[in-house]
C-alpha cells in the first residue's frame, strides 16, 4: 500500500511541475498522456472481464463528434454537449453490449473490430454531418462558468482532473465487490453464475462504463484539438491501447497509467524515424511479455505478494 501512495504522490508531483515548469510542446505530450490514460482505464475493465475490446477507438469518436456537433451546430454548452457525447457512446454500448457480450474470444474481438470500422466508415462517408476525411472544423473551445480554455495548459489541467476521477472510480470498482464479481466472471465463469452473478448483465455494465468514458475522453480531445477526422479513431489506436495496457500490466489499475506515460511520448521522441515506430512498438511488447509479464506495475509491488493499486 505503501509504494502505491508513494508512486501515485511522485506522479502527481511529475505532472504538476510539468503544469508549472513545461513549455507547450512537453505540455501537448503532457495532454495527450492524460487524454489517453483513461482510454487505456475503459479498455482495461474490459480486459479484467476477459473480453478485448476493440470498440474503444469508435466510442472516443462518437463522443468527440457528438460533443463537436451538438455544440457548433445546436449550440449546446459545451459541458452539457461532452456529456451527451459520452451518454450517446454509452448507450450505442448498451444496445451492443447485449448482442456482443454473448459472444467469447476472438469472435468478440472481430464483432468490436467490425462495429469500429463501420463507425469509422460512417465518419468518413457522411460527409455533410460529419466533414468526411476532409474533417470537421471550427469546434469551440471548452468553456465553464465562462471561463474559455484557450491554452494548452488548461486543457492538461482538464484532462488531468477527468484522468484521476476515471482512476478513482476504477479502483473503488476494483476494491468493491463488483471487482470481485468482475474477477470471478474472469477466472470461472460458471461457478459465477451459479452463486447468482448475471454475467451477461455484469459485462454490459462494464462495457457501457468504458463506452461512456472513451466519450469523455473524446470530447475532451475534440475541443483541445478543435479539428476531427477519422483517423484518430481508427485501428491504429485500439494497438495503442493495447501496447499501453500490456506495457503497464493489466491486472492492476496503475497499470495504464504507467503504460501511458510510457508509451503515449514514444511518437513523439521518434518523429525523426518514423518509419521505426511500429518497430519500436513491437519489441516493447515482445520485451514486456517475455521478460516482465505482469508490466511495469509489477516493479512497484511488493516481491513476497502483490499491492493492489
């Protein structure tokens, strides 16, 4: 428990002295980190379910196009409009997640495949509402109380508050008997189900609580950027996702979060050799999985028996 705090303190401390001390570059790296942390948290629960989802991508998508729309072309604050956003995404998840969640194995993997590549292709082929791959201009800043986030390091701010709630939240679920329930759906379905547990109703829960915070994440995304297209929502980030999960460790909800602030800045430190990037993607993975299987959450456990972070 004691490294826990300890590592949680010192991650904080990084974060706040680059808020303080970074200049816009380190803090757009700094904000993308911190957009994409919880990304990596709405995949993980999927993942302690046994379940790996794909959709996530698609479901930051129509949470960064629903905010963008309903605020430029309805008007709706901009607040109210991330939260709609994220409510649509959660609820195309619960009118999935029933008919996907039946489904085990690489099975789900290509259903929450196909369903991203179709809202993708909507993304691109509904050119009028959604700007085709030409991409959607013009998006507000974020606003509340009045007060307009125009700079970089407010939206870092934003995107830090929404990554530390979504942390929060994930590890009462996991401290919680509903981690218990989760754990045990994981590891002996049947016997679950025996003493009760409604999986299917248990993993639709789950999967429209990822949904719902891929969307914030992408509203957040779409008024920090201010321009949309397709690309970012594609299959190259569900591998982001999965590299930053398998890189931080799974089973522990620090997990991603070391993940992303490992992996999230590799881009960026290879703009001159991108054409390595891949590359460098592939031997971390090979590296971490062969070598450190549980992650680098496991070099800040104790060695006689886990901290569950």
């Amino acid at each position: 428990m004691k490294r826990t705090v300890l590592t949680c303190v010192a991650l904080l401390a990084l974060l706040s002295s680059l808020w303080l001390f970074g200049n816009n570059y380190v803090l757009h790296i700094a904000t993308m980190v911190v957009i994409m942390a919880p990304m990596a948290l709405s995949l993980n629960i999927m993942m302690k379910l046994g379940q790996l989802s794909i959709a996530q991508p698609a479901f930051m998508g129509i949470g960064a196009y629903g905010a963008a729309l309903l605020t430029m072309r309805l008007g709706v604050p901009p607040l109210l409009s991330m939260l709609a956003g994220a409510t649509i995404a959660a609820a195309m998840a619960a009118i999935s997640g029933p008919v996907f969640l039946r489904i085990k194995g690489v099975y789900f993997v290509l259903l929450t495949y196909a369903f991203s590549q179709v809202v993708n292709l909507v993304f691109q082929e509904w050119v009028s509402l959604f700007g085709g791959n030409s991409g959607l201009y013009g998006i507000p800043k974020f606003s509340l109380f009045g007060f307009r986030l125009t700079q970089v390091h407010h939206y870092f701010a934003l995107g830090l508050v929404f990554t530390a709630l979504t942390y929060t939240a994930m590890r009462a679920i996991e401290r919680s008997d509903i981690g218990a329930i989760f754990e045990s759906l994981n590891e002996n379905e049947m016997l679950s189900r025996s003493l009760g547990s409604n999986a299917l109703a248990w993993r639709t829960a789950a999967y429209t609580f990822s949904a719902f915070v891929a969307g914030v994440a992408g509203a957040i995304y779409a008024f920090y950027i201010g321009f949309l297209s397709p690309d970012p929502f594609g299959f190259r980030a569900s591998v982001d996702l999965i590299v930053i999960n398998a890189v931080g460790g799974v089973n522990l909800v620090l997990g991603p979060m070391l993940g992303s602030l490992f992996i999230v800045p590799l881009p960026e430190l290879l703009r001159d050799a991108r054409e390595y990037q891949l590359l460098v993607y592939g031997v971390c993975l090979m590296v971490f999985v062969v070598f450190l299987k549980q992650g680098l959450v496991s070099l800040f456990q104790s060695p006689k028996k886990g901290v569950r972070a």
